[in-house]
C-alpha cells in the first residue's frame, strides 16, 4: 500500500463503514427535514386547536399536510438532492402515497388517544401526536429511501463517471512515449 501525502497508509475504506458513513449522513439530513416539518406540523395543528373550532384531528391533518408540502422541498432539494431525478412524476406520486401513509399512521393514533380514552387535553393531544410523528417518521424514512428518492441505477452512474472521465483526458494533450 502506498502512502498519501500526510505520510499515513491510504489503504481501501470497508464498504460497510463507507455505507454507514452514507446512511449516517442521509439520516442527519433527514432529521434536519424532518425536525423543521413538524415544528411546522406542530405550530400549525395547535395554531387551528386553540383558534378554530375545528375537531382535533382534523385540525391536525391540515397540519400535516402542510407539514408534508414542507417536506417534500426539503427532501428533493436537500436530503436526496443528488438521486435520480428522471421521473418527477413518479416521484410525487409515490411521496404523496407513502405521505398518505404517514399521515394515517399519524392521525390513526391521535384519534385512538382522544375517541378510544378520551386522552383530550391540549398536553394529551400533543404527547399522542409525537408518538403519531415517531411511528410515521421511521416508516416514512424506510419508503422515501427505498421507493421514493432512489439512487441512481449503477450502469448510469459508471457511464456518467466514463464519460467524466473521457471529457477528462480529451482536454489533456497526448504524451508522446520515447
């Protein structure tokens, strides 16, 4: 093995740390989404609970649809900025269809909590909607990562680094061998 020029050994990095090294830095991008749409899930949800009239749970799928407009900006241009773009469609499609999901797991158990116990203080109701967010979030993170915003097909990422490449050494003149 050769030696950098720190002077230390530049020997191969494991796949498995370069995953985890991956997955670490998506799941801190995700949190930063994830933790500024529900401060918006949850200013809006108790901005309509203590000003409107609306029941609680409607109340709060307003919210979170809000909350997952929010989202969406923020995972295509910034979370998974660098996946495959080619089906927008698709794309928006799936998000609001595993969203949809969420939203139901979300709202699922602040309904339990405030029409199954009876759970329906504004203290109830918010510790239920956490719980509804936790659940949610960790399913949402599985189907955004899997079929939403996916990565690149590997034969189009080796012919975009080929062609890179080639661009590369078309700019650099031929070296004549003696």
């Amino acid at each position: 093995m050769g030696t950098g020029s720190s002077g230390l050994r530049a020997g191969p990095r494991s796949t498995l740390r370069e995953r985890f090294d991956l997955l670490a830095r998506e799941v801190v991008k995700f949190g930063a989404v994830g933790a500024l749409g529900t401060v918006v899930n949850f200013g809006v949800s108790n901005f309509l609970w203590h000003t409107t009239s609306l029941q609680a749970v409607r109340a709060n799928i307003i919210a979170t649809v809000v909350a997952i407009f929010c989202n969406y900006l923020g995972f295509r241009y910034f979370t998974y900025r660098d996946r495959d773009r080619s089906a927008r469609t698709k794309e928006l499609t799936l998000f609001l269809a595993f969203s949809a999901v969420g939203l139901v797991i979300e709202n699922g158990i602040l309904y339990a909590a405030i029409y199954g116990f009876g759970w329906d203080s504004s203290l109830q109701r918010n510790v239920f909607k956490v719980l509804g967010i936790g659940i949610a979030t960790m399913f949402r993170f599985w189907s955004y990562r899997t079929w939403v915003f996916r990565t690149l097909p590997a034969r189009e990422a080796v012919a975009s680094a080929e062609s890179f490449l080639e661009a590369g050494s078309a700019e650099r003149p031929a070296q004549r061998v003696s």
